[in-house]
C-alpha cells in the first residue's frame, strides 16, 4: 500500500487494515467515512505519535486543521488532553463526516472536539494550549508559531511549501526549503524555547520535517 497516496479510503478498504491495534481501528473508521486520502491518514498518525511522546496535556489547538485528524489522534493517544480546537479559514465540506465516525468508535471523544472556521489572528489561545499543525502552507507556519510564542504555548509543526527568500550565510549550505525550517527552529530557541527536530516516513510525504518546542 502507498502510503502517500492522496486516493480517499473507503469503506471497501476497510479490509485493508486487520486487528485490533490503535492505528488499525483508526484506519478502518476513517475508511468507514470515505472522505479523507490516504496519505492525510499517515501524516496524522505519525506526526502524533512523534508530539504524543513529548508534549501532553492541556487543550489541543490544531491550527490549518483540514479534517481535523491530527486532533483528534492526540485526543486518541492522550487521555490527558482537557479537548481539542480544530481551525481553519475554511473548514472542509465533510469534515464532520469524519469526526463522527471517529466518534462512533471512540465514544469518549464525542463532543470534546470542536471545530471553527476563522483566521489563524482571529483564535484566542493559551500557555497551556499543545497548538499543532501539518503542513500549513509557506508563510501560515509561520504564523502559527508567532502565535505561540506570543502566549508561551508548546507548539508543533510539520511545515510545507516554505516560501524561498534569501537566508543570508545559511544559503551556502543548505538548500532553501530546508534554510526556511532551520531558521524557524533558531527563532524557537531565540524566544526560550527547547526545540526537538524530527521526521516522519519520506514515503508519506517528502515534506516532512516536524519541529517540536516547549518553553523552557
């Protein structure tokens, strides 16, 4: 199976996913949706598992939400997460298809997600917030961790589609995708925050450095 593949589940493919391991039950309820692609599956999953083992607690604030996946993964992984926050300028049509599915396996998470179509300024934030985020595009990355720094809350990111601007020395050195997110991490630690760089699978998506901080 291609794990990146941006083909949706469906529930034919519920077959696909034997057992009675998390991931498994997971999968053949987002299967049992029918709305979300494959790869989005993957990414969420993996990028929890990497911030589920660092970063607990308090509310969940996933920012450029999409589905919403990712969410409601850490509230999977995490049953010290007070609830999650789903936002995004512009929440997917079906979006709730795939929250009530997960849901319906899940009992435990019903109503403890909530989701709202706003601007990432707009969504009033808190230190003890865990805010996360797969693959906003270029400069919203960047937003995101402004936002954080600004309240003094951990933070976790898988970035994409880095906008390419000139990185001064580290040009030279680095290719410039790669300069965007080394100088991302730099800006974390300028403001007191302990960072964690990590990677998911680059058969999921070769976009795939996660950055991790937590004020220190």
């Amino acid at each position: 199976m291609h794990t990146g593949s941006r083909n949706r589940l469906t529930p034919q493919q519920v077959d696909l996913f034997p057992g009675d391991t998390l991931f498994a039950r997971l999968a053949r309820a987002v299967c049992g949706a029918g709305v979300l692609p494959r790869k989005e599956l993957y990414e969420a999953w993996e990028v929890a598992r990497r911030v589920h083992r660092r970063l607990r607690g308090g509310r969940v604030v996933d920012l450029c939400c999409g589905h919403g996946l990712l969410a409601q993964v850490l509230l999977l992984l995490d049953e010290t997460a007070t609830g999650a926050l789903a936002v995004d300028t512009r929440l997917t049509d079906n979006h709730l298809l795939l929250a009530d599915a997960v849901a319906a396996a899940w009992p435990r998470l019903q109503g403890r997600v909530a989701f709202r179509q706003a601007r990432l300024e707009d969504v009033e934030l808190f230190p003890d917030d865990l805010i996360v985020s797969a693959h906003a595009c270029g400069d919203l990355t960047d937003t995101i961790l402004t936002r954080a720094i600004e309240v003094g809350a951990r933070v976790a990111v898988l970035p994409c589609c880095q906008v390419l601007r000139t990185h001064g020395d580290l040009d030279g050195w680095l290719d410039k995708a790669l300069a965007v997110d080394v100088e991302r991490a730099v800006r974390l630690r300028a403001a007191g925050y302990q960072i964690h760089t990590q990677a998911i699978p680059a058969e999921i998506s070769p976009k795939n450095r996660l950055l991790l901080a937590s004020p220190d």
